[in-house]
C-alpha cells in the first residue's frame, strides 16, 4: 500500500515537473521534446529501479518473517514436549 502511494508520488512529481519545465524553458520546442523524452526515460529507469529493490526486500523480508515464525513453532513445540 505504501509502495503504490510513494510511485503515484513520484509519478505526479515527475509530471508536474515536465509541465513547469515547459512553461519555463528558454529553448525551442524541438528541444524541449527532445530533453523531455530524455528525462521520461530516466524516470522510468529510476522507478523500474526502485520496483525491483522494493520486491527484493520484500522478499528478503518475507524469508526472514517466515524464518522467525519457524523459530517459534518449533521452540513452541519443544516447550510442549518438556
């Protein structure tokens, strides 16, 4: 939930930017176009970036959780049997 919330943010960061920057550049529509679309990559990058480290921690923190919660059954268990 809180993923979804941080990259609608850093969409509409990214948006909001694009559209000030056109408002005011000092430089002809071609570039502006041509550094837009540069930029759009970039942040596409970024976020595909910042997607993957957010699943691989989730993972890693799933495996840990899963661990832990082994840890303890298992000692439950062995406190039963005693």
């Amino acid at each position: 939930m809180r993923c979804g919330g941080f990259l609608g943010g850093l969409l509409v960061g990214a948006l909001v930017g694009a559209a000030l920057g056109l408002l005011f550049a000092p430089e002809p529509g071609e570039e502006i176009r041509q550094r837009i679309k540069e930029r759009a990559g970039d942040y596409k990058d970024r976020v595909a970036d910042a997607g993957s480290d957010l699943i691989e921690r989730s993972k890693t923190a799933l495996r840990e959780g899963k661990d832990k919660i082994a840890g303890a059954v298992r000692r439950g268990g062995a406190a039963e049997e005693a």
